[in-house]
C-alpha cells in the first residue's frame, strides 16, 4: 500500500474516533432534573403482569394505559412488598432496598445524547455479593415503538418468567429477550450499561436474547461515587449501527432503566418504569440541545 495513502486513512480514521469524545457534555447545572424512582420488581414477569388474573392492571393495559400512568408516584411503597417477601418474591434478602430515587438528566448536542444519573447510595444488605466485582450497575434500555406494549411497559417487554434466576426458569442460561425479537425490522431494545468494578461499558441489545456487545453508538459511560452519591454519565452517539436505535431532533422514544445495587446481579436489581425520551421534544424525559 501506498505509504501516504496508509498515512491519510490513519489520520482519517484518527479524527473519526476522537471527534465524538471531544464532544463537549453540557453544563449539568442548568439541565432539569427528572426524579425517577427504581423499585425493587421481585420476580413480577410480563406473564404475570398481562395475565388478567392476577394483577390489576392488566385490563386497563390493553386499552392502552401505561404502568407509569397507575404506578409512578407509588414505586417505592410497590418496592416494599416484593423487597419484604409480602409480593412476588419467593426468596426476599433481608436488608434489600425498597427503592431508590434517581435524578435524570438528558441533553443533546445536535451529534450526541448524553444522559446523567444520580443518586444516593442506599443502606446495603450486608448479605452475598452475588456479583462480587462490581457493586453497582447501571443500564438503561431504548425502544424506537416497534416492539408492540414496550409504550406502555418500557423494559418488560424483555422480562420473562422463564429468564434465568426466575423462580420458574428451567435454563440458566436463558437471558432476557423480546418475543418475536429481531434486528431486521427493529424489534430490539437498544441496551447500554456501565459497571463500577473496572468502569467498564457495554453497547449491546435485546431481541431473541440478550447481547451485550456489538453496538457502535456508545462513545463513553462514567461513573463515581462521592461520599455516598453516585454520578454515572453517558455520550452516545445519536445515529449507530445495527443494534443501536437512531436518535434525531424531534424524535421520541420508550426508555427504562435499572441498578443492580448491593453487588446485585440477574434479576434482583431496582427497575424503572416505562418512560419517554425525547430529542428536543417534549416527553417524560427531554434530551434538549444545549
Ligand atoms: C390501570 C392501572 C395499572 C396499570 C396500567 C398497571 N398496573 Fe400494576 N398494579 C395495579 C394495581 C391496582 C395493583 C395492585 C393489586 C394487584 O396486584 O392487582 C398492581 C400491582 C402491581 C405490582 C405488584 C406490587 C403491588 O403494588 O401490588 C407490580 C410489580 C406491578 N403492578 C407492576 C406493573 C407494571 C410493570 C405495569 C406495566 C407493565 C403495570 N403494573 C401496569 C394497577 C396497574
């Protein structure tokens, strides 16, 4: 190969990788703050939650209200019944948060989203460490309205009473997944998550299964623990690759979040409800440029 031409892909491919991290965050004192509380959901999959008979929601769902529209302001005293054992939780761990509030913050820059969550550590358990490298994980997932309900139930979609750690699950390897997932056609969560441990991060997603790799979207995740509140930050790129849903000045879609606390791992993390992201837009939470 010609030596000035290897000279110029570099140089190319040099400015390509480095211009999304030289992205500026924006000044997080002046963007809104959302509280979002993540509750502790046991094992309560979308089976149990679409099944007519057993939770209360789940006429008023099929006529297209959303678990935010009944549960938003009440996630916490939801978080104590399963977090006790009095609800959908057949191996409760003593000392396990009910609940934690979690500040949101979403801007763009016209080139990248970038999300901010904080929060304050809750008292821990004091029991196993289930993931005994990290204490805290973070993710959250987006949803571009093609997977049918994920409007209404934001992360449910994937949650399966046959998924591993379930109570009813008989593969411990089966990990969550969308029913007719796929990525041609854009049925698939676009997932993303941070790790204390090692500071690690992921760029995956969720159709047939659970993938934690192959995104090209994610430009960074940090995250710190300051006393006893944790920060942790995302730059994602707007646009990505397969596996990543398309973001765009205007657009709005589903987004959830979860935070496996106390060295949590499989299911027993803090979950959020379904909410809204929008670009620029006004929704749940809104990613407006700065
Ligand atoms: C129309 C209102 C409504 C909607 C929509 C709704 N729920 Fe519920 N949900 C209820 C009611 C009422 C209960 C309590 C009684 C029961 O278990 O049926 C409940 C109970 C629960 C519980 C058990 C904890 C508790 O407080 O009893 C969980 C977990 C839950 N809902 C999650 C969800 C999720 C997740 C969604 C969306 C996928 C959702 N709900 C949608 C009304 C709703």
């Amino acid at each position: 190969m010609n030596k000035l031409y290897t000279l110029g892909a570099i140089a190319a491919a040099v400015a390509a990788i480095s211009l999304p991290v030289l992205a500026a965050p924006p000044d997080w004192g002046k963007v809104p703050a959302k509280t979002i509380t993540v509750f502790y959901p046991g094992a309560s999959p979308i089976e149990w939650i679409t099944k007519g008979s057993e939770h209360g929601g789940a006429r008023a769902m099929r006529k297209g209200e959303s678990c935010a529209s009944c549960h938003h302001d009440e996630a916490a005293d939801m978080g104590k019944k399963m977090a006790t054992g009095q609800k959908l939780e057949p191996k409760p761990i003593k000392g396990k948060a009910a609940a934690i509030p979690v500040q949101v913050q979403a801007a763009n820059d016209g080139a990248n989203l970038y999300l901010r969550f904080s929060w304050k550590q809750p008292a821990g358990s004091g029991g196993d460490k289930m993931d005994k490298d990290n204490p805290v994980k973070l993710a959250f997932m987006l949803e571009d309205n093609k997977i049918p309900g994920a409007n209404l139930s934001g992360c449910w979609e994937t949650c399966h009473a046959d998924a591993r750690t379930m109570p009813d699950a008989k593969d411990d390897k089966k990990t969550k997944y969308v029913k007719d997932g796929a990525l041609a056609g854009g049925k698939f969560y676009d997932l993303v998550q941070w790790t204390s441990g090692k500071g690690a991060k992921f760029d995956g997603h969720v159709a047939d299964k659970r993938v934690m790799e192959g995104g090209k979207a994610l430009v960074d995740a940090k995250g710190e623990k300051k006393g006893d509140e944790w920060v942790v930050t995302f730059t994602r790129k707007l646009a990505g690759g397969e596996g990543d849903v398309a973001l765009a000045s205007g657009k709005t879609v589903n987004f959830g979040f979860a935070i496996h606390d106390d060295h949590a791992a499989g299911r027993y993390h803090h979950v959020s409800l379904g909410y809204t992201l929008g670009l620029d837009t006004k929704a749940d939470i809104s990613a407006n440029k700065q």
